[in-house]
C-alpha cells in the first residue's frame, strides 16, 4: 500500500497565475532606463515599478520581444568514500539503548538512486512577450496604467524541489532557488495613478495571483498492484491580487522623489488524496486514508523602495540619472515546499544610472547591486543563490508621424552572479542528517556494515559551488500621445 502514493502526481493541475519574480530579478525588460527606477518611468512596467509616476507618463503603448538567459555554474564537490548508503539499508533497524527501532528515515541505496547526482541543468533561455501602456482618464491628473509579461515556453510552470537529503528520491539535484520555475509565470499588472496636486502624485495596483486547490479521490481494487488505480480529481482556483503602492514628490523642477511599498505575493497549490481500498480496515471514523500537501510558488516578500530622479539641460542635451534602494524581508521567504529558512536574512539592493537625449534619441547606463539574502549552506539545505552585480545600457529612437510619438529601443542588461562555496560541516547550527545511523541487520542481529559514521544521500554533500551569469535582451515598440 506504500506505493499508492504515486497517485499523488495526478494532484499538480493549477490554473494560471500572475507573479513578479522575472520582473524583479531583472529589473523590468527594457524602457529608457535600464534597472527600472522607483523615482523615474521606466517604460511598460511603470504600473508594477511605481505606479504614482503613470500620471505622468506619456506612454500610451508599448510591445516587447525579450530574452532572458542564465549561465550559471553549478558544481559539485566529489563524494568521499565510506558515506553512501548501502544497499542493506532494507534489513537494517537502528540501534537504540532499549534495543532497535525501525529506521525514522527510509534513505534508498545510494547505488539504486533514479537519477545521476547534480543531474538538473540550472542554465537555458527564455522568452517573453512583453505589453505595457498608460491610459489618461482625466489628462495630466488621473490615469491607468498596466504591465503584462508572457512567457512563450509556458503559460505557468510548477517544478516543486527539495533542498536537502529528500531531493533523492526525485532529481537529486540542486536548483537555483530564484530561478527556474519562478520566472516561467504569466505576471498581469494593472494600477491607477492620481496627481493630487501639480507636485504630488499617488498610485496603487495590483498583480494577479491565484490560489488552486486539487482533490483526488483514488479507488485501489488491489494493492499489490496500484497501477490499476481508478482517480477522479478535482481542481478550484481562485483568483488573488497582491497590492502596491507609489508615491511620486516632485520638490523642484527636475527633482523627483519616489517610494513604493510592494506586499508579500506568492502563488499556492493545495492537495489532498483521499485513497479508497477494496479490503482494508482504516482508522475508526473514516472511510478513507487521506494524504496532504502545500506548494508555494513564487514567493515576493515585503519590498519597500525609494529613490531620487533629477535632470538638466545641456546645451543641445537633456541629462537625467537616477538611484534607487530597496529593502526586501527575505527573511520571510516561503520555498517552494512552504518552509520559510531559519536563516535568510533581509537585504538592500541598490540601483542608478544616467541617460543622455538628444533631438530623437536617447541612451542610458544602469548599475545594480543585489546582495544574496542566503548565508552559507553548511548544514542540511543547499539553497543556491548568489549576489548579483549588473550592468545595463539602452537606447530608444523617437519619431512623429500624423500627430503620434512612435518608438523603438533595444535594451541589453548582464548580470554577473558573484562566485559562492559551501563546505557542510558537522557543527553547523542544522547539520546534513545521519540518514542510517548505526544500526544492525534484521535477519542476523549482528552489527550492520557500512552504518558507522555518516551516511547521506544528501546532494550537496560534502560541497558546491556555483556562480555565472543572467543576462536580458528586449526590442520593443511603443505608441505615444
């Protein structure tokens, strides 16, 4: 009967979701500043970035085609001899000082796992389609903006991973814990900007989330073979946003301050399997066995931005920079199993550049430092994350045909992700878990071979490293009044 719950992977249907990951590890796919500023527009993404600057936005519509690539490195330090799990694990029981007990782990055989050690490849491409635009409902005072991106491989991904010894029984691997399936996700943005007084402006949005909720109830006429399992399941979603909001404060001619205050968003999946059998005695009160999980995806904690614009005239030019911070409370971070790690902390990143425009074309330069919030991985979990350091450039041509402002840019961004190593050690505050401890052989009492010391299926034991790049692409277009 152990073997039925493989019919939990029937429970992994969702309906569409909205996040924001991809937009915040890239800092929005193009517009005129590279690294979108929380004090200056920044093309289609406005809505999302800082809403309160739509009331100023000349934009009306703009389209994307974008490209975002990871190069990443992920390597694997070599296993020592003597800490695999032996394929007597199946007649072993602990040793207790009452006597044994069944093992509390049922780690498999090191030589019998599915899949090859590291075998995930944490590179590859993807690409989107991005849409944007600002609408004035009552010129220069109220307007309504909305941000879209579209991936193209997959309308929505869920790929769930472990990040510590329970990752063997799936892909063994290790995965980038802000990539992957993080970024293949459908975001929709829209949000209101309203100008309160000529130098004050407010903005409030939302992006489209949404909660799913799977049952599947499974019937099992014999189970000794649970591959004739009948299953009916059945799926709810539910449709969730999460809010921000925007203050623009334009102090001085030229000077604008900005803030944005972004509420934690994260997309779930919640299941149960309610396991019927033709004979079998369940637990008084109950007509079934019942199985249980919780997913969360693309988890954004609490990020709280603010940031300084200003521009000049220069003879023939116009020149404007910008710097941003932003305070994130990774410490609240949910992965993708629900758990929140004991030992994230929260961060700061830090962004700016400049433009230069002249007559109908404009060019800019953007920096960005965004430190990792994961500390060393020395015990049990093998979070991969990494601090990035990145640089933009960009450049839009503007021309008028019949009244109407059209636009073309290119943006081009890479990030370089800072070169990290981890060594496990036993005195980490949670160290990699003793998967058979000393134990002996069921069938002969005598002590078990190959359970002394440490044994561990553990991916990222006794090390790794990673490092590499991300780098983004985006032609676009755009209408303005």
């Amino acid at each position: 009967m152990r073997a039925v719950p493989i019919a939990l992977i029937t429970l992994l249907a969702a309906g569409p979701a909205g996040a924001v990951p991809a937009l915040e590890l890239t800092g929005g796919f193009g517009g005129d500043r590279p690294f979108a500023s929380r004090a200056a527009a920044s093309g289609g993404a406005t809505a999302y970035f800082n809403p309160a600057l739509l009331a100023t936005d000349a934009l009306v519509f703009e389209l994307g085609l974008a490209a975002l690539g990871r190069a990443v490195d992920l390597d694997l330090d070599a296993r020592p001899a003597g800490y695999d799990v032996p394929g007597a694990v199946r007649d072993a029981r602990r040793i207790t000082p009452e006597g044994s007990a069944r093992l509390e782990r049922r780690p498999l055989p090191t030589a019998e796992l599915r899949a090859e050690r590291g075998g995930a490849d944490p590179a590859g491409t993807d690409l989107f389609v991005s849409l944007g635009g600002a609408l004035p409902l009552w010129p220069d005072r109220l307007s309504l903006g909305f941000t879209a991106v579209l991936p193209l491989s997959a309308f929505q991904s869920q790929n769930p991973h472990y990040v510590d010894e329970r990752a063997q029984y799936f892909d063994n691997s290790l995965h980038v814990e802000r990539h992957g399936d993080r970024l293949r996700l459908t975001t929709f943005t829209t949000a209101l900007a309203l100008r309160i007084v000529d130098a004050v402006s407010v903005g409030a949005g939302v992006t489209l989330l949404n909660d799913a909720r799977t049952t599947a109830s499974v019937y099992v006429p014999d189970a000794g073979d649970p591959e004739r399992a009948t299953t009916a399941t059945a799926v709810d979603v539910a449709a969730v946003f999460a809010p921000h909001v925007g203050l623009a404060v334009r102090p001085l001619d030229g000077l604008t301050l900005g803030a944005t205050v972004h509420l934690p968003s994260e997309s779930r999946v919640e299941g149960s399997a309610e396991l019927q059998f033709f004979d079998y005695e369940y637990p008084e009160g109950q007509d079934a066995l019942f199985q249980r999980f919780t997913y969360v995806y693309a988890h954004e904690p609490l990020r709280v931005g603010a940031g300084v614009a200003g521009e000049v005239a220069l003879g023939g030019w116009r020149l404007d920079g910008w710097l941003d911070g932003t305070w994130s409370r990774w410490s609240a971070y949910r992965d993708r199993q629900g758990a929140t790690p004991t030992d994230w902390s929260d961060t700061v990143d830090v962004r700016g550049g400049v433009r230069a425009e002249a007559e109908a074309d404009a060019l800019s330069l953007g920096l960005w430092y965004a430190p990792s919030p994961v500390p060393e991985q020395s015990g049990r979990t093998n979070y991969v994350d990494n601090s990035r350091l990145g640089l933009g450039l960009g450049w839009r041509h503007r021309w008028t045909v019949e009244g109407r402002r059209l636009s073309a840019g290119l943006a081009l961004a890479g990030q370089r992700l800072l070169a990290r190593s981890h060594q496990k050690r036993s005195d980490a505050p949670d160290p990699v878990v003793d998967e058979l401890p000393d134990a002996i052989e069921v069938s002969t009492g005598a002590p078990l071979v190959g359970s002394a010391g440490l044994q561990t299926n553990n991916p990222g034991f006794p090390g790794f490293s990673h490092g590499g790049w991300l780098w983004t692409a985006m032609l676009s277009v755009g209408v303005g009044l």
